[in-house]
C-alpha cells in the first residue's frame, strides 16, 4: 500500500510540475537578451529530478523542451530562435528537446548519487549541472549545425570571432544569469524537497 502511495504521489507530483513548467515557460519563464533567451524554468526541472529521480527530470525537461519548441514555431521565442527555425527546422526542434532533457537527465542522476549523503550538496550540484547541459548543448548545436547563422549574429553584434560572441553572450551572459537563479533558489528547493518528503 506504500509503494502504491509513492507512486501516486510521484505522479501527481510529477503533473503538477509539469503544470508548473508550462505556465512558468510561457507566462514569464524566459528573459530576451539580443537573439538568446535566458530561462528561469530549470528550477522545477531541478526539483523534480531531485525529488524522483533522473527519468523523471529527463521527462520535466522533455516538456520544456516541446513549449519551447511551439514558442518557436509561434515566434514566441525571439526572432533569433525564429531564424534557427527557418535555418534548418528538425535540428531546431531536437535541439530544444535535447538540452532540456539533458538537464534534467545529469542533474536527477548527479542529485541522486551526492543526495544520498547530503541533500543540499545534491541540490547545489544538480542546480550547477543543469545549466550547464542546458547551454552546453545549445552552444554545441549552435557552432556546428548554425555555424553560419552564428557567424552572421557575431558579425552583426560587432564580435570579433564566433567564439568571442558566444563567451561574452551566450556563456557570459545566458549561463552566469541562470547558474545564479538555480545556485539562489536552491535553499527554496531545500525547503520544497524536505516538506514532500516529510508528508510521505
């Protein structure tokens, strides 16, 4: 009866995550810099893996991934995102969806290795990790399949070199931004994780 118990509450755990994903991510979820938008939706990402695990990270971050997709599709993205879209469209799409769930995946399975022996360890390094896959992925995605795309973006903003563009934008900007908000809001996390378990 327990187990039975657990997996329901994982479950509506997990939807209400899901809910919390979806408004976030279209409501006020991301921040427009230039042609990259900084998210702020990795946090429920991070509380899900830590609460139930790798799968269930990959899955929150696989949601993530398809309501950035449509916004993309919309133009809710940016017109940067639109002109990746227009560039080569089934790549756009499984990059979103990889680096999502890429975050979700390490950080659930980083939080379960380190949260074993401390939970806010487990916290930090999933918080840490998480946009780390995230932009990592995108970064990748961007200096191979949009290479030109970047090129004419780093042109554009007066950069040097592709790369100069990326460190002073894209890591520079959009990584920092969303590692403070996750390292910041991992006390907050903390308290979430420790009062779902506590009502087990």
């Amino acid at each position: 009866m327990n187990t039975v118990s657990n997996q329901t509450q994982k479950l509506v755990g997990t939807a209400v995550l899901i809910a919390v994903i979806i408004v976030l991510q279209t409501a006020f979820g991301s921040i427009q810099l230039g042609p990259f938008t900084i998210t702020l939706t990795m946090v429920p990402i991070i509380i899900g893996a830590v609460l139930y695990g790798p799968l269930t990270g990959a899955l929150l971050g696989a949601v993530f991934g398809i309501v950035v997709v449509i916004q993309v599709i919309t133009g809710a993205a940016g017109a940067g995102s639109t002109m990746m879209l227009t560039m080569n469209a089934p790549a756009t799409v499984i990059l979103c969806i990889l680096k999502g769930l890429a975050a979700g995946l390490v950080a659930g399975a980083v939080a379960s290795g380190l949260g074993k022996k401390h939970l806010f360890a487990g916290i930090i390094a999933a918080a840490v990790v998480a946009p780390i896959c995230n932009t990592g992925i995108f970064t990748a995605g961007l200096v191979t399949v949009f290479a030109p795309l970047a090129q004419q973006w780093a042109e554009g903003a007066g950069a040097s070199s592709v790369w100069g563009y990326i460190l002073a934008g894209i890591i520079g900007v959009n990584f920092v931004i969303e590692l403070i908000v996750d390292v910041v809001m991992a006390p907050i996390i903390l308290r979430i994780i420790q009062a779902v378990r506590a009502s087990k």
